[in-house]
C-alpha cells in the first residue's frame, strides 16, 4: 500500500464525504475515488460504503481504520520531528503513571527520546487508571503507564509491556526480615499496610486470603508513604517489584505461586502523534523492562537485599 | 535487582517449526541464500506448500511489489528503536556512508532468519567499505531481543513499531485471511508480536542508500523466499561507491 492512498482513505473515513475528502487532499475527485479503490483492493474488500448520500465506514473499514492511522502518523512522525527542531519547538509529553508505576521506570526511555527531540518538555501525572483513561480521552495527557486495568475503551491502544511479580518490603526489625522468603502462612499472621484503589488487590486477596481478609494496619494511596510507614514497623507492604524502595527497607520474594501483574502502556488512538509521543511508544514497546538488564538467567531466590532502581 | 522476566524466555516461539538439530539453514554461511532456500523448500508441508503459492499469487496479482520505492527515488527517513529502545534516525546511520536496510518479516520465518546470518556473516565486508547494515522487523517486545540473542546476530536490528517505514518503502502489505489461518494453525501470533490486530508484513526487500538518502539499489521480491545475496549487496555497494565517489 502506498502513503498517499492511505492519506486518501483517511480523509473519507473522517469527513465522509468525498467531494471534502478530495478538497483536503488537494486532489481531484476521481483522483482519490481511484486511490481507495486500489488500497481495497489490496486489503481485500471494501472499506467505505457508498449509496447516494451516504457515506459510511464498513465493518473493514472500521477495522483498519486505527492501524493506518497509526501507521500514517508513525510514517509522518520523521518529518514533523525534522520540522520540531528547524523551528526549535518545544515538545511537551505529558504521561500519566497509575500510583503503583514509579516514575524510575520512564526516567530512561525519556532520556533517550530528549536525544533525538531536543525540545522535550515532560510532565509526569499521577493517578488511578480509570482516572488515567479519562485523562486520555480528554487530551489531557497523551500516553499512560497502568498495571492491571479492567474495561479500556476501543478509542485507546493498549500495549502489554511486561509483567512483574509483587514481594513484601519491610522494615530489617521486622520479625520476617530474616526470611530467604515469606510463606502464605507468614502473611496471614502479620499485618498488611493496606494500598488504597491496589489494582492488584483482588489477586492478592484470591491468591493469599482466599478465605479470611489479611489483617489490615494503616492505608495510603501513596507508595512512599506506605514505605515510610513500613520502615517504621507498622506493617508489611506488598510492592511491585520494580518499585525503588527507601535504603532502609528490605525486600524478600512471596512463596508459593507469586502475585504478578502486567504493567501496560495506554494512548489514544487516533489522535495525531506528536513526534515525541511517537518516540515514547517505540522506546516503551521495544525496551528490555526486566531489571537486571543483560542478565536475565539470575534465578528468581537469589534477591538482592538493597533493592535498587531499575538501571 | 532479580528477574521475573524469564518467563519471556518461554513464550518465545521456535524460529522454525520445521527445524531439528539437523535444520539445513544455520550457521550454513558458505552456502548462497539460493542453495539454503532449495533446501528449505524440501521441507515445506502440502499445507505450507499451499499457502507460499497462494500469498505469492495474491502479491503478484494485486501487483502490491509495484508501489515500493525505486532507485533513484529519496528514501524515507526514520526513527527507529533497536532491539533494546535505543534509537536509530537514518539520518546517523548513512552519516559516513551507505545504508543499507533490509526488511525482513520476523524471527519466525526461516527464510528470514537464513537471510540473517548470511548478513551477520557479511557483516565485516559490508563495514570495510564504509557501509552501515541495519535490518528492520515488523516485531516488537522481546522478540527482535530474542531473535537476536538466538541467532547470536551483532547487527543493527530495529523494529519498525506501527509499520511506518514498511509503509512509507511501499513495500507494506495486508496478510490476506487464508495466509492468516495458515500461519496461526502453526502457532505465530502477528497480533502479538507486533502489538497491532491487523496483520501487516513487509515483502522482503533490500536497499542500498547512499549518503545523501538516495536509493542506489532495490530488491523487492514478493516471493519471500528468495532474497537478495550479500555478494550482490557488497557488489550495488561497490558500484555506488565507484559511480559517484
């Protein structure tokens, strides 16, 4: 398929009108009618239906209609960039984490985007996924880190970009601090400092307290304060792994069959992606997430006791 | 920190669903592409036989070669991640030198992965003359990764996210439902492997660039079993040098 007929499509598919979709593409008419009769060709049915005044996307159509347009803005996200940095643009990216999503694991792909878009203006916001997915739709912020999410809208992509285990992280005067690992049996005895809106607490209760609730101590929404209030001896924290902790906390992996959740990557779909946006997904869908870099065959026993940030 | 990652590991799939220790194609590099691709069509099932006639029929019959981009032509620039989210602009890469870019279909095609050893093993010739290789998989996630680590390739391997480069070469093309069925009957997941719910591929092709980002040389061949010869890469590389140095 080429560029043009795609553009071509596009500009039917969001006008429904071919007589506009020609003036936008400052092509003639038949012109345009031609370039979408060849990419259905090519995709193999129809895309647009066509019947006196009406105009309207078929179910194909519609199917392909979110991929091309991220194939055309991806294919089109060189050239803005080019023209970004003749007009010395700055180029704000404004990403959403979910609480449970440090802000130490974008800390590299943005470094490595702010190398090719010198004008790169980040703003971090945090908030609750659902939050987060209003967030999207409103413009608001452009990309989002979530774990676990129930119900994304068709309007948003979503990308799975790795999975990761939870551990418990306590205080070294815990009297668990000296565990290799922490049984089931263990948990059920000691209190838990309880996450507020935990995206994986359904799991946590399934896998651990399938019939009695953990005993709860105190809550926050807020990982820094749960581990202020561990370090303190108040509880148990169950963390996601790849959370940095404070330097006085110590980590040591669940027994048994360990919580794990996916951590996922969000954007609007059909919006045009700004050259940064684009350089974002591609770093975010391409990069080695496991935190040990080019050693993956550490096994799973040997935790280190001071945890670190994902280098 | 330790890994929960090696999981990853497992859901990798195997780079040939045929192959055995006896597989005819790897670390093969004396052999020609041709020779390697004789003897990998030996191993086709009646079923794999059925689907390789009928995608290269549909490619030739809708003619989708014809839209790729020619000698002479400006070649597209990019950005691209490698396969550790570093990033690559064409730009840098043809900085001192020729380009050449070579699209391939994924680490699941044999053929494919053939075409990259005969690379890897080329790779010295290639930099001798000045010459940057990099090779574009429509892939995403931890499989160019593990592609790479697999085939234990010291290339450039970028994954072309969203099939914008594929699509601005010409060379992109829809997967037709019949090719689809065949290859998730043998296990490959595009959906998942490029992060899109419509299956894309690019034809295979390769192209030599030249410093200032004109294409000096195309091979675009819809029958994705035949590929270009790195003897016949170093040779357009040559002349390009020769003609215009």
């Amino acid at each position: 398929m080429e560029l043009h007929q795609v553009r071509y499509f596009l500009a039917v598919a969001s006008t429904l009108n071919f007589t506009r979709a020609a003036e936008q593409c400052n092509v003639t008419q038949p012109a345009l009618t031609k370039g979408v009769q060849k990419l259905e060709q090519e995709l193999g049915g129809q895309l647009i239906y066509r019947e006196r005044q009406l105009t309207q996307l078929t179910d194909l159509g519609k199917e392909v209609l979110p991929m091309l347009e991220r194939t055309l803005a991806s294919a089109e996200a060189v050239r803005r960039r080019a023209q970004e940095f003749q007009r010395k643009d700055v180029a704000p990216l404004k990403i959403g984490l979910a609480p449970s999503i440090s802000a130490s694991l974008v800390l590299d792909p943005i470094a490595e985007i702010a190398k090719f878009v010198p004008g790169l203006h980040v703003e971090l916001r945090e908030g609750a996924a659902e939050k987060l997915v209003d967030l999207l739709l409103e413009g608001e912020i452009n990309a989002a880190m979530v774990g676990d999410v129930q119900d994304v809208p068709a309007r948003i992509d979503d990308w799975s970009l790795f999975e990761e285990r939870y551990v418990a992280v306590l205080a070294p005067t815990h009297r668990l601090a000296n565990r290799r690992s922490i049984g089931i049996d263990d948990l059920r005895e000691t209190i838990l400092l309880e996450r507020a809106d935990c995206d994986v607490a359904a799991k946590i209760q399934q896998s651990y307290f399938p019939e009695e609730p953990p005993q709860l101590g105190h809550c926050s929404g807020h990982d820094l304060h749960l581990q202020h209030m561990a370090a303190a001896g108040f509880g148990v924290i169950l963390a996601p792994e790849h959370m940095p902790r404070l330097p006085t906390l110590k980590t040591i992996p669940l027994e048994g069959d360990p919580v794990s959740r996916e951590v996922r990557l969000l954007a609007v779909q059909g919006r045009r992606y700004s050259p940064a946006l684009d350089a974002f997904v591609k770093v975010a869908r391409l990069r080695d997430w496991s935190f040990e870099g080019s050693d993956r065959r550490v096994p799973h026993a040997a935790v280190p006791e001071v945890a670190r940030a994902p280098a | 920190m330790t890994t929960t990652r090696a999981a990853a590991a497992d859901r990798f799939q195997p780079i040939d669903p045929q192959s055995d220790d006896s597989s005819p194609m790897l670390n093969q590099t004396d052999k020609t592409l041709a020779r390697i691709r004789t003897e990998l069509l030996t191993t086709f099932s009646a079923a794999d036989w059925e689907s390789y006639n009928h995608l290269v029929g549909w490619l030739r019959d809708t003619d989708v070669a014809s839209h790729a981009l020619k000698v002479g032509d400006d070649a597209p620039d990019f950005l691209l991640p490698d396969v550790d989210g570093r990033l690559h602009s064409s730009e840098q890469l043809r900085r001192n030198g020729a380009l050449v870019v070579s699209f391939f279909r994924g680490g699941w095609c044999p053929f494919c992965t053939a075409e990259l050893c005969a690379l890897q093993a080329a790779k010295d010739e290639f930099e001798s003359i000045g010459a940057t290789l990099a090779v574009v998989t429509p892939e995403t996630r931890d499989f160019p990764r593990q592609l790479k680590r697999s085939l234990g390739l010291d290339l450039k391997v970028l994954s072309d996210v969203d099939y914008g480069v594929a699509m601005s070469y010409g060379v992109l093309f829809r997967v037709p439902d019949e090719i689809k069925a065949h290859y998730s009957g043998l296990g490959f997941d595009f959906g998942a492997r490029h992060g899109s719910p419509v299956w894309m591929l690019p034809i295979p092709a390769t192209y030599v660039i030249d410093a200032e980002g004109r294409i000096r040389s195309a091979f675009v061949e819809p029958d994705f079993t035949i590929r270009e010869e790195p003897a016949q890469i170093l040779a357009s590389l040559r002349q390009a040098a020769f003609t215009f140095k």
